[in-house]
C-alpha cells in the first residue's frame, strides 16, 4: 500500500465517518506511514484529517533503526 493509497482510503474513512458523525475526529495511523516525512505527506494531501497518532513509529521504529545502526557498527569492526 503506498502513501497515496492511504489518502484515498482516509478520504474515504473520513467521508463515511462524518456522514454519521459530523464532529468525529479522524486521525491516521500505521500502514506505510512510518516516517515523519510520512505522516506529513498524508496530513498535507488529507486536508480534513485531523492529525496522526505515533505509536510504534515514534518507539518501535526508532529504536530499531538505532540498535540496527548500533549493531552494523560493532560488526564492522575488523581485527
């Protein structure tokens, strides 16, 4: 699923959520929207939602990226 698929599929949420609820909040979340760069792609194209809940990409991911990081260093070390 790419980022564009995700706005179609909120834009989506959103019109059906609203539709029922005028004053629902709908924020994104998960799916290929790892990144801050991410979520500010789809906050940009997704005029209507109202923001992004982090989760495992701002705990998870970062801290997966660092040890990952951290481990390729300790392997490259030679003898």
């Amino acid at each position: 699923v790419t980022l564009d698929d995700c706005c179609v599929k909120i834009r989506e949420i959103i019109a059906a959520g609203r539709e029922v609820n005028p004053d629902i909040l709908v924020i994104c979340h998960g799916g290929p929207i790892a990144d801050p760069e991410d979520a500010e792609y789809v906050i940009k194209n997704v005029p209507e939602i109202d923001g992004f809940f982090g989760a495992s990409s701002i705990e998870r991911l970062a801290s997966e990226r660092g040890m990952t990081a951290q481990a390729s260093a300790f392997k490259a070390i030679e003898k």
